[in-house]
C-alpha cells in the first residue's frame, strides 16, 4: 500500500492471522505536518525524535512512527495513543496484548524518503 501521508489512514482495516502487510510510505509527503503528526508518537518516541541532529531526518522518524502507529490503530481499534510497543529477546517490535494486540509484529525499514 502507498500512503501519500499520514491522513490517509483513516478507515478499519483487516487482517487475517496469517497475513503479511507491506506498507510503502513517501516520508516527503508527510514532512509538512510534523508538529500534528508529532502529536500522537508516545512519550519516548517525542524523546527520541529530538535526538536528531538534523530537521529532515527526525522529520522522516516522525512521519515513519506516526504513520505506523495509525496504520496498526486502524487493524485494531484502538487510539494511536494507546498503543505500546514490545520488543522481544532478540529486539523484533510488536503490540503490547493488554492493548488489543493478538501477536501483531512488524518491522520499519528507512532509506531516504522511503519507509517501508
């Protein structure tokens, strides 16, 4: 799926246990909206976007996290917000069960203004 930015996200969407999702994000398209888009990253995500040193790279973590929390929002019903990551014994991100996450797992690759 190509998502030109962040708003486009804003309808359910289903996923079957079995299935594998691969998200294409322009990260260029997104950039504009930093401050609203800042707005729904958690805590440490808001802290970790301050450490870049250069405005286009934390504008690329911000579109990227904020993105990806609105396309598994939408698979679960729930407010961006809510949503807590885990990490497992070998550090692969997933969604925190106790906030209606039933083993979702992903993955965020970045190169340039490209997020995978």
């Amino acid at each position: 799926m190509d998502i030109a930015h962040a708003g486009l996200i804003n309808a359910p969407l289903t996923l079957d246990a079995n299935d594998v999702r691969l998200w294409r994000v322009d990260l260029k398209s997104a950039v504009c909206e930093e401050a609203q888009l800042f707005m729904i990253l958690a805590l440490l995500e808001q802290f970790r976007a301050h450490s870049f040193h250069f405005q286009v790279d934390r504008q690329h973590f911000v579109a990227a996290r904020t993105i990806l929390r609105q396309a598994i929002v939408a698979y679960l019903g729930t407010d961006p917000k809510e949503v807590s990551f885990v990490y497992s014994p070998k550090n692969k991100p997933g969604v925190d069960g106790t906030h209606g996450g039933t083993g979702l797992t992903f993955n965020v690759s970045q190169s340039g203004d490209i997020a995978l």
